[in-house]
C-alpha cells in the first residue's frame, strides 16, 4: 500500500522537455496530446532583476479527484495507491473528465478516441521502475515516492521541505504534486497556469439537468398509466365481445 | 553480421559473467537483462546516442525487431541514465518516413532534386568512377571532404588515403576552436568534449555566453543543477536573460561584443585587491609580473561604459569569485565563433581560471585523464605536394594541425580556384548551407563543382545539390568507432552498437567507407574486417571485457582528475611551451601576436538596426532534428525574440508576423516575434537550425527561418580562421509593410 | 359464410356470423416480423440490464447500487459489462440492417410503412376518444382501424425514430466517432431515445401480454394470426382490405376456371369453392 505522490524540483527544472517526450514515448501519446506539459510561466520584474519560472504539469493524482465524479461510466477510478487510472476499454471518450479537471491534465487520445493522461506510470512502477519522465530528467528535478513512506524523499520534502501544492480558494481538491520553488515563482506559476474550478461538459449539465428528468417523468408516468389500467381491468373483468 | 551474433551470444550467458571488470567499473558487472514495457518483454541494447554529439547512453528497447522506446543507460558514467528530449525522440528519427532510403543518382539540374534509384553497386562504381576520373584530370587534392562527427573517421580514412589533404567539419572554424586554441595556449592542452567542468563542486559558476537548460547535453545539465542545488553561485554573462541567467544569483545583460572588457576588469579586481591564489599561480604558473602590469588600467570603471555593467556589480561578482575559489568553474562555452576576436576573449577566460587557481583543481577546471587507446596500423598515407588549400599560405598561425581545417577556407577556394581548383566535395553529415555562413559564396561554389556526393540520413539542402546521394543508417542501427572519453572524471570508453538491422537499404558508415575503399584499390587502408574487429583492436589496450562492454555499454576507470592525484608519472601537468601556466603566451609572443587579450571594440549595428545572435532550444539539435516529429511538435518554429523596448521601438507586438532585413539587404521568410522584459534592446534573438528548403523534409520544410541565411558578413579570427557570425544586423518589418 | 358482399362501415356481427370469424385465421404478421419482433424484445432485455448496469457515476445513475453491484459481479468488470453491451448491440445493428436490405420491398416498403405508421383522419378520431375512454368521459365506439391502431402506430413511429438514433449514438460511442463533442451529446441521445422507447414499452408490454383484449395481438406475434372476429372488430378497415382481396382473386380464378371471355367484364355470380370463403346470402 502506497500513497504516491511527487514532487518537483522548479529551481532544478531547465524546461528542456526531457519529461515530456520520454512520457510520449513511453506511452504512445498522438502528436498534439500530452500527458504532461512543460511551460514556461512568463517573466516578472524590473529589468534587469527578474524572476521566472517553468511549470512542468501533469496528473496530480488529486485526494479528491473531481475527474472520478464527473466519468459516466467509472472508466476513471482511484487506485488503492492514489493513483487516478483511466480503464481504457470502458472508456467511451466523451470528454466529461477533461472540462473536470481544473488542472487541465488530460486529453481525448486522438488516435483511440478515449480519454487520456499521466498515471505516474503505474505498469512501470509496478514492476519496481521509477515513471519515465522521474527516470529520464537531466536535471533530476522530478522525485516521486509514497507519502506513506517516511523514508522517502517525497515524504521529507512534503512535510519537512516545504514542498507546494497548487490550489485556490476555490480548486483545493488536495493534488499530489507538489512544487519547489522559491514564493515568488510559485506565485508567477499559479498565477500563469492557476487551477479552474471543474466544468461539467454541456452534455452532461442537460443529462442531469433535464434528459434525466424528462426521461424518469415518461417512464414514470406511462408505468403509472399502464398500473391503473391494469387495476381497472381486474376490477371491471374481461370483457368479452361475443355479447 | 557480426555484430548480431556476439549480441545473441551475450544475453545467453545470462547471469554467468563475474566481476572480471568489477575493478574497473567499480561496479557489479552484468549481462544487461531483458526489461519490461508494460506486459511486453524487451531486450535491451546498450548503445549510445547520435542526437547531439555528446553521446549519451541509451538503452534501446527492442520488441518484435522494432524499437518501442529509448532510455538513459544507467551504467553510463557520464550520463548514468538521463537522457534528454532528443535522445528520447531518437525513436521518431528511426522511424522517419522522410528518411533518404536508397542510393540515387542525379537526373535533373543540379540543385533541381530529380534522382533516379540506384543499386549500391552502381552507386559506389559510380562514385570510384568519378573520383578516379577527378584524380586523373585535378588531382587527388581537388576533392575536398566535408565531414562531421568523430565517427566521420573511416570516411578521413578513406579521403587520406585516396590522397587529398583538404577536409574541414565545422566543428572547428565554427564553433569551439577558439577556445580549444585559447586554452590550449595558456594550460597546453585543448578544452575538449565533453568539457572538463566541475561544476557539481563548484562553488562559484561563471557562463560567459553559455546558456545551459537551453542549451542540453544531459550530464551537464545534471552537473549544473547539482551544483546549484549545493548551493554554487552563479553568474551569467548574456545579453538576454537565458534559463541559465534566470537562475543566476548575478545576471550580467553585458553589452554584446565586449565580454573581453569584462573579463579583464574582473582580472584587474583579483589582481589589484590581491584576491587571487598567489600560491597556485607561484607554483605554476608563469608571466605574473607582466599580467599585473597589463591590467592595471582595466578598473571597473573602465569597463562600465563599454560593458553597460555598473562598476559595483563588477566588483561584486569578482569578489563572489574570489570567495569561492579555487572551486570557481569558468565555463569555456562551446559554440565561441562570435566576433573574430574570440581566441584572445577564451585566453582571458583561461587566464581568470588560472588566476583563482581553479585549473586542475576541484569545482574549476579538471584534468583529462589518461587512456590508451588502441591503433590500426595503416599503411603510410600518400603526401601532397600541394598542400591544404583551405587558406592562403601564411594566414592564422594556430590552425597548423591537420584537424583543424577551415571549411570556409575550401568553400573560398573552389569559388576561386586558388592556388588550385577544388573541383568535387565529398560530404558527410554536414548540412553546408545551415552550418557555414555567408551561404551565397556556398550556392556560388557549388557551381563549380563538377562531383558532389552526399552521405546522410536525412534529405537536408545539400543532398538535392548532390550527384550522388548514400543513404546512412542511423545511430540506431549501426556500429561507429568506441567513444573514448578522457575529459570526465571517470575516464571511460562507450561502445555504440545496432540495436536493430538498418532499415531499407540504408547502410552504416563503416560499410560504405570500407566497400568504396575497395572500389578505390584501397582496401588495405581498412584492414579489419568488420565492426567487432575494429572495436576489439581499439581497445585492445584497456584491457575490458568486451561482453561486459557490449552489455553494459560502457566500461570506466579510475580517473585522476585534479592536480593532487597525479605525479610525475602522469607527465607534465601543463604541456605548454614553457612547462607552466602561461599567462602570457610564449607561443603568441614568438608570432608577434598580443601575448595578452585586449579589449578591442567591434562594429556597432547601424541605426535602426539590432545584433543578431542565436543559441539553442532544449529539444532541437539544428537541423538535425528540425525532421523529428515528435520535437516538431513541441517547437515547429523559431521566432525572432525582442526586448519590450525594441518590439516598441520597430513597432511590433507579441505574435505578430515580422520579417527581418539584415544590412545588406537579404530578407528573412515571414516568422514570429516574441517578446520578453529580459533582455537587451540591442539585440534580436533566435534558436539556429530551423528553415530548411528542402521538400523533403515535409514536416520541417520552411517551418521557422534560418539565420545562416542571414549571416552574409563574416569576421575571421587572425590566429585560427574561425568565422565571427555575431557580426550581422537586422531591422524588423511588420509582414505586410515588408 | 358471414358475408356476401364486405361490407364497407363496421356493422354488428350476428352470433353465428361472429362464432364463424372467431374460428377463422387470418394471416397477420410475416415469419421474418416475428423473427425480427423477439429478436428485438430479446436485444432490449439484454441490454436494458446491462445498460443500466454501465452508468456507474451517481449524477448519471438509474439503477440502485446493489443492482450495480450484482451485474459487475455477474460480469466479472465493468469492461465485460461493457464488451456484452457492444456486442449484443452490434448483433443488433447487423441483423436489422440485413432485414433492411434485403427486405427492403417486403418489410420498409412505402405502402408498408404507411400502413404502419401513417395516421389518417379514423386515428385522430380514435386517439382523442381512446384518451377520453381512459379516463370515463365518452361512451363514443372507437372509429374503424387499419392493420394497426393509432395508438401502435404512434409506438411505431416512436420506435422507428428513436431506434436509428440509438444505433447510430451507440456506434459512436463504441468507436469514439468524430468529436469528442458528439460522443458527448450521443451518450444523452443515446440515454434519452432509450427512455423514450422504455415509456412506450410500458404500454406496449402491457397491451401486448397483460391487457385481455388484445390476447390476440400477442398470440400473432407467435402464430402470425389473428383471428378474424378480433381482426373485425379491431382492425375492421384491414380486415375489410383482406377480405376484398381475397374475393377479387377467388372471382378471377373463377373467371379462368370457367373460361369466360366475356371481354364485357359481366360478373358470373358462381359459388367459389376452395379455401373459399362462402357466405350466406343475406337478404338484403
């Protein structure tokens, strides 16, 4: 039993992409997807003192995954390890999960038509291998553990090292990547990339919303319906059209 | 192949093999296992990787004949697993649709890109036919080689042989021989790749122009980060606030063309507050007294107006310096062919290592260790009476050895004809027209020329002017000569073998060098017999075990990588000509050449006009990977970068479609400008490599722009040849009004 | 023998007139409508339970959790759940479009389907004064009615609509067809045409097997017949077609029985023989 988390090492990180395209490769991501992202958050300051940061994003395995709530058909689950998985073959790539996630971590695999994203690279991890892009950073930026481990590194530098979540106010769903920098770069990521509030995909606000309803009234109401009339005919007997 | 049968053979010993080497890797040595992808079993193949040229190990995974993906080795020592973004892209390269696949003969114009398919037989008769024909009619001297990589040497093996003294790569005249000459004259040996920087124990880092995180060779990047993570300041001297300088404790937007200034200044501050280590430099170093005297009047002061650093901050950095030292890692920086004055900027820089004692010692510069390595010994190669003609006899005094020729030097010479025509270039890897500027005398040249044959993987610009196009095999699936690696502590050597059989008919250098040396009545120049042969005799004197090599990749010893390791047995510690540190270059000096750097001014942009200069992207090696589909994806194009001052000042904005008009009036195709607070107003900056004209490279073609294309004024350093490229200036235009 | 002559409005029927049709059989439904019909009513129990067994997500749920629990125990996982789902669904679409293709002139055919599903004047009528019976308020009798009632022509335009939409959305969400948008908006089409169909399945179901009335109408989905009092009395203007087709071919087999080449067109008032069907002469 883990909880695995990382963290990420900004004052390390270079933004040279290592992550992104080892994750591509390890995972077939189609040309225009991405699993994991690397951006640069902009530059702030008075020439020639400035700060500046990447954000190297992906799936942040949240405590509260508002990507699980919103999947119709429970294709996205949490594992028993934290680790937000997507079962591809129930999938059915209707996107309700992308708009959920205020961290905007997954895709619609343009090849498979299902949903898709980083899942710390559990079929790696399994078989005792740190996840790709942990493997393959020059600047060993990327850490990644169990936060059940208190011999982990991710363990010290979550709650011994200061190690950052990025969350508001309004998105605090507990994600389980965490970030170091120093404050006013977390400020510029945050404030480049800050996390939205989930949406539900138009199709699924007029399920809910009114499809449901509609379809549980005319069920509802014809079952009814059919209910009297079948009393009535008990009550008033065959009828019988010899007479 | 050979190669197929030891590779079979070393992963059914399984488990079997000992710590025969065990005292040489200091490491339990192992047949590499199969590994898993998933629930897919694949083999590993130990090799290293082409992508750039740092040669960074990478373990292919290999599944049903086919390579599913491409990590770090973690038995590399240099690199001990990481792989950056294109090492991991090596994948999409191998798989390249656009890859050259067979031998073509030119049918159209030259330059037209008509080809007819050929076998390799008619390919390589018809190459031996013309060459012998050259040599009949010119000489053997009119062929001229063009090639690249250290594995391009069965193909020098072969132009020696054929008889011809001219060949230059790019590798020198444009890009690190200034500083390998700068360094070589003040501690006797070169810089070298990969460079001897210590910078995981550094405490104090200086990037003179380098802009490491853009640009990225792996272990580098790794070093650089470990050393900032220990807590190494660092300071960084650009122009444009690079990820390097942005994580810079002290970032220097110094004024483009006066870093000598700079580095004078600081060397006056050491010099005059007595910051420097006496002891070292008492010990061994020479020409002191003069270097005192020479810098006295090169204060702070004198550098503020001409660097536009504030005095104060000079001072600052010197001392952040000299606090640190002698753990105080200078980095010589590699690409240094800027202004035409850049041997005497890398002899500043080598005298400031010297001065905080930080050559040969812990977190400055370290000491290549020692390898032998194996000979093939060849029959003596024919003399040419005539000489190199890749200069006009008497030019750049430091450029005397045979690898240090000039590529611009040959183009000039079969433009000209001076002192005899070259009248076919041989090219090997080498993309001319993104490589050497000044590309106008490039198209004039190739007129002239009546045989041109291309090897390469890719279809770039040079091949559609080829008479002759070989298709390579990728680093993939080909063996190349054994990395033998002396600049890195661990001193180690690295094999690079197939992970799988090359695809369609192209072929692996060796092969092709070797079978057109047999076309040629050459083949005694190439006496082994295939790639196991020629890897056994080159390392025959390191005493490895070649399973273990070919399983793990690499084999490394100990090294002895700072001045306190060694003794008399090592030889002498500084091979110069007096035996000692030369401040003041005794080799200079009997050339009658500044024995000391100056400052000397370099040509402002014109009014309204900004500098041009480039760099590199983390996920692009040039145009090398400018094909690459999955880096495509990441970076299709280069935009132009501008400060907010200078976007306002031409009246452009973020985003928008520009062009640029250099000083003589050649234009740029339509691109992007981005714009940024952190960087000078002097300037406009972009990634090299990107434009390619040719069709071939469907994802890559016009995408971005080049900025050779750009580069039509040049300035050549007197001592070695190399061409200054920062010495071109442009003026931006909004695409409609261009 | 209970008519000489069909007659054209819906008389009352005699007893004996009424015993005669009530032992007659008249062919009603195809071998391949009722094929198709239990074909059908199988697919929709199937997956009905297995669709309601697929919407795991609260916000979307129609089944209670134990139900859900029980059918992912049944099925092993959700993606066998899944896989049955699809598969019986892509029998489905198969089957019907061989039945379309090759039945197309027996089965989809415009005169068959307006028999169908075309509404005329007699069912509005029939429409307005059934809701009006269902609830007490007219003593009206129903208005005649083709081979089907207004009320089973009104399910099969339902079913008629709703059902391409549930195949076409069904294949979209199977092989993530075009925009990730439309798989969206076919999974609510796909939900809302289903629950469309349930609702007229819940009168369909009970007219067909609980109502007596129509105990008929589903022995003939077994049989292909009914019986010719409740066709009659049920579907008169069908049965009035039936029976005037049948005597202008039983006349014309007449006709060249008796080798009459009257090209007058004089009718021969013979009594028909086989198969026949003789009525009394009534008298009048």
């Amino acid at each position: 039993m883990a909880r695995y988390a990382m963290v990420i090492d900004q004052e390390r990180c270079v933004g040279c992409q290592s992550c992104t395209v080892a994750c591509k490769s390890e995972w077939d991501v189609p040309i225009g997807g991405a699993r994991t992202r690397v951006r640069p958050a902009g530059v702030r300051g008075i020439y020639p003192n400035f700060t500046s940061t990447f954000l190297v994003s992906q799936c942040n395995h949240c405590d509260k995954p508002t990507c699980v709530q919103a999947c119709p058909t429970g294709a996205t689950y949490q594992d028993a390890n934290g680790i937000v998985r997507i079962n591809k073959q129930l999938c059915i790539g209707c996107g309700s999960c992308v708009s959920a996630c205020p961290y905007g971590a997954r895709y619609i695999n343009g090849d498979k038509g299902v949903a898709d994203k980083c899942d710390f690279c559990a079929a790696r991890v399994e078989r005792g291998l740190e996840p790709a892009c942990v493997n393959t950073c020059p600047a060993k930026a990327k850490i990644f553990g169990s936060l059940e481990d208190s011999n982990s590194a991710v363990f010290n530098l979550v709650y011994h090292g200061g190690a950052q979540r990025i969350e508001t106010s309004d998105v605090n769903i507990g994600p389980n990547v965490y970030y170091l920098a120093k404050p006013e770069q977390m400020e510029l990521a945050a404030a480049a990339f800050p996390p939205i509030p989930p949406q539900t995909i138009a199709a699924g606000r007029v399920w809910s919303g009114l499809v449901k309803k509609v379809v549980f009234l005319a069920v509802g109401a014809t079952f009814l319906g059919q209910a009297v009339a079948f009393f009535r005919q008990l009550n008033v007997g065959e009828k019988q059209f010899e007479d | 192949m050979g190669n197929e049968i030891s590779r079979r053979k070393f992963l059914q010993v399984g488990t079997g093999i000992a710590g025969a080497a065990a005292a040489a890797t200091g490491a339990h040595a192992a047949v590499h296992p199969p590994g898993w992808r998933g629930d897919q079993r694949v083999e590993q193949i130990a090799t290293n990787c082409e992508m750039c040229f740092w040669r960074c190990g990478v373990m292919a995974e290999v599944a049903d004949g086919k390579v599913v993906k491409l990590q770090g080795n973690p038995h590399h020592p240099l690199t001990k697993g990481k792989l950056c973004a294109r090492g991991n892209a090596g994948v999409a390269l191998l798989y390249d649709p656009d890859r050259l696949k067979y031998p073509q003969i030119r049918t159209g114009d030259r330059g037209e890109g008509k080809f007819k398919r050929v076998s390799w037989d008619e390919a390589l008769d018809f190459l031996a036919s013309r060459l012998k024909e050259l040599k009949q009619k010119y000489g053997p001297e009119s062929v001229a080689l063009f090639p690249h990589g250290v594995h391009s040497g069965f193909f020098a093996t072969l132009m020696r042989a054929y008889g011809t003294p001219n060949s230059a790569e790019p590798a020198f005249a444009q890009c690190r021989g200034p500083r390998d000459i700068g360094y070589q004259l003040t501690f006797g040996r070169p810089v070298n790749s990969p460079e001897p920087v210590d910078l995981e124990e550094s405490k104090c880092m200086v990037l003179i122009g380098s802009h490491i995180g853009e640009n990225v060779f792996t272990s580098q990047v790794t070093a650089f980060a470990d050393g900032l993570a220990k807590g190494a300041k660092l300071i960084v001297v650009d122009p444009r606030m690079s990820t390097a300088a942005s994580k810079a404790h002290f970032w220097l937007p110094i004024k483009p063309g006066t870093d000598t200034a700079l580095l004078l200044a600081w060397m006056n501050v050491l010099v005059g507050e007595k910051l420097y280590d006496k002891e070292f430099l008492d010990q061994y170093a020479m020409g002191f007294k003069e270097l005192e005297a020479h810098v006295q009047g090169f204060t702070p002061e004198w550098a503020e107006p001409i660097t536009e650093i504030p005095a104060a901050r000079i001072r600052e950095t010197a001392h952040a310096m000299a606090d640190a030292r002698p753990a105080v890692a200078i980095h010589p920086g590699r690409h240094v062919t800027w202004y035409g004055n850049d041997t005497q900027r890398a002899r500043a820089m080598a005298i400031l290592t010297a001065l905080l004692g930080a050559y040969g010692r812990k977190g400055g510069i370290f000491l290549p260790s020692k390898l032998k390595q194996g000979r093939i010994p060849l029959p003596p190669m024919p003399e040419s009476e005539r000489g190199r003609a890749d200069r006009e006899p008497g030019l750049y005094p430091l450029a005397s050895e045979e690898a240090y020729g000039l590529t611009q030097g040959l183009i000039e010479t079969t433009l000209s004809g001076n002192p005899y025509p070259i009248k076919s270039w041989i090219v090997y890897g080498q993309n001319i027209f993104e490589s050497i500027p000044v590309r106008q005398k490039t198209l004039e040249a190739i007129k002239k020329i009546e045989f041109m044959a291309v090897v390469d993987v890719l279809p770039t610009e040079q091949t559609r002017y080829a008479d002759l196009v070989l298709p390579e095999a990728t680093y993939l699936e080909r063996y190349d000569p054994p990395a033998i690696v002396t600049t890195h502590k661990r001193p180690f050597v690295a094999i690079r073998q197939p992970a799988i059989e090359p695809l369609y008919e192209s072929k692996p250098g060796w092969w092709i060098a070797k079978k057109a040396a047999e076309k040629l009545g050459l083949s005694d120049y190439f006496p082994w017999t295939d790639p196991d042969d020629h890897l056994r005799r080159l390392i025959a004197p390191l005493n490895v075990n070649e399973q273990e090599l070919k399983a793990l990749g690499a084999v490394s010893f100990e090294g002895k990588p700072y001045i306190e390791d060694r003794s008399e047995d090592d030889g002498p510690l500084f091979p110069t000509q007096s035996g000692k540190i030369e401040l003041v270059s005794t080799v200079l000096r009997d050339f009658q050449i500044d024995a000391l750097p100056k400052y000397e001014a370099v040509e402002q942009p014109p009014a309204g006009f900004v500098r041009l200069i480039y760099g590199r992207a983390p996920v692009h090696s040039f145009s090398r990977s400018e094909n690459n589909a999955w880096l495509d994806d990441l970076m299709p194009e280069n935009p132009v970068w501008l400060s907010t001052e200078a976007a306002r000042r031409f009246g452009v904005s973020d985003g928008q479609k520009v062009i640029l008009e250099n000083q003589d009036g050649v234009k740029s195709p339509v691109i992007t400008v981005k714009v940024t607070l952190a960087m000078r107003s002097d300037v406009a900056y972009t990634v090299h490599g990107f434009g390619p004209q040719s069709p071939g490279l469907r994802k890559a073609y016009q995408h971005g722009f080049s900025d050779t294309a750009l580069m039509t004024r040049i300035a050549i350093d007197p001592l070695m040849g190399a061409t200054g490229m920062r010495v071109n200036f442009v003026r931006v235009l909004a695409a409609e009004k261009a | 023998m209970p008519f000489e002559n069909i007659p054209s409005v819906q008389v009352p029927l005699t007893v004996e007139q009424a015993e005669i049709m009530e032992q007659r059989q008249v062919k009603k439904h195809q071998v391949a409508v009722v094929l198709v019909h239990w074909f059908n009513a199988l697919v929709w129990l199937l997956e009905l339970t297995t669709g309601a067994a697929l919407l795991v997500n609260p916000a979307y749920r129609v089944a209670p959790q134990w139900y859900l629990t029980m059918m992912q125990d049944v099925f092993g996982t959700s993606a066998n759940l899944l896989r049955f789902h699809i598969a019986v669904g892509l029998t489905w679409i198969a089957v019907f479009l061989a039945y379309a293709i090759f039945g197309w002139r027996h089965y989809l055919h415009a005169e068959v389907l307006r028999k169908e599903v075309g509404l005329d004047n007699d069912d509005f009528e029939w429409l307005r004064i059934r809701t009006l019976l269902l609830v007490g308020r007219t003593k009206k009798h129903l208005p005649p009615q083709g081979a089907y009632n207004a009320g089973q022509k009104m399910y099969a335009l339902l079913v008629y609509t709703m059902i391409p939409v549930i195949m076409i959305t069904g294949l979209i969400m199977t092989f993530h067809l075009l925009a990730t948008a439309v798989v969206a908006w076919a999974m609510v089409l796909h939900f809302f045409a289903v629950g469309m169909v349930v609702s007229g399945l819940m009168i369909h179901v009970y007219m067909g097997a609980v109502f007596p009335e129509e105990r008929p109408a589903f022995y003939s989905m077994i049989t292909g017949q009914v019986n010719e009092l409740y066709a009659y009395h049920h579907h008169f203007k069908w049965w009035r077609d039936v029976r005037l087709q049948q005597q202008a071919w039983e006349r014309q087999w007449a006709e060249e029985e008796a080798g009459n080449v009257h090209g007058d067109g004089a009718t021969v008032h013979s009594r028909p023989v086989i198969g026949a069907y003789t009525l009394p002469n009534e008298e009048n």
